[in-house]
C-alpha cells in the first residue's frame, strides 16, 4: 500500500480509538468489550490452528481435532462466560467485527468479479452475465457494489 494510505488508516484507527474512549467515558465501561474482543480472538485463533494443522502441516484429522478441540473446549468456556457481558458494552467489538467482515466480503467479491472468469469457461456463478462480460471487461475500472 502506499504511504499516503497507511496514513489514512492511521487516522481511522486513531478516530476509532478516541470515539470509543469518549464514549465509554471510564476504563471500567471498556472491561466487557475488552473481555469479547479478547474471548473471541482465542476462539478464533484456536478454529485456525486446526486449520493450520490439516492444511499447512498436514496432520491427520483425529490429531488435530484432539489438540484444536482441548483449545476450543477452553476458549469456549471463556467466550461463553463473556456473552453476558454484551449488552454492557461487549457488542461494540462484535459491531466492529461485522463492519471489518463486510468490508473484507465486499473486496473479496469486487476483486474476483473485476477479475473475471478464467479464459475460455464461464463462471457458474455469474452465467446470465457471461454474454456480456467480454463487453464490459474492457471497461470496468472499478469493481461491483457489493449487495
């Protein structure tokens, strides 16, 4: 990325950052969205260690199911104890988790629509558009909204 864009998310993490401590006012209202935040990030990484350990590493599923799922049990233990905590502050990292997923989605999908099919097959996904993706192809300088 280039410089003057780092800079931009620099200033939208630092808005984030003081409009959350605004609006929590004291670090005691911050305690349940940290404890989220925190909760489901374990969850999360331990979901990817399997697939790490099956893709990456190439161990057998019984293996990684017993060392992912002995994380999993745990991590679950916390993030189910933490759900209590969303209507005291905890849904604002889950808001933001939803705003981040649904920018990535949209990317995802505007990339691999400017993209196209490969050459010679059509994508299955988008078959009524095929006709007219040789016309537009040309043309596209900017990738789909994303619905």
């Amino acid at each position: 990325m280039a410089r003057s864009t780092w800079e931009r998310v620099n200033w939208i993490l630092m808005a984030v950052t003081l409009g959350l401590v605004l609006a929590f006012r004291k670090s005691d209202n911050l305690a349940a969205a940290y404890g989220i935040a925190v909760s489901a990030t374990m969850l999360m990484t331990s979901a990817l260690l399997f697939i790490a350990m099956r893709e990456i590493w190439k161990w057998s599923t019984a293996a990684s199911a017993a060392v992912a799922g002995a994380f999993l049990i745990v991590d679950s233990a916390f993030f189910l104890s933490n759900i209590v905590k969303i209507a005291q502050g905890g849904y604002v990292p889950l808001m933001l988790a939803a705003v981040v997923y649904t920018v990535m989605v949209c990317w995802h999908r505007g990339m691999t629509a400017m993209a196209g099919p490969p050459a010679g097959k059509p994508d299955p996904r988008s078959i009524r558009s095929w006709p007219n993706w040789r016309r537009t192809a040309s043309r596209a300088s900017r990738a789909p909204r994303c619905s």
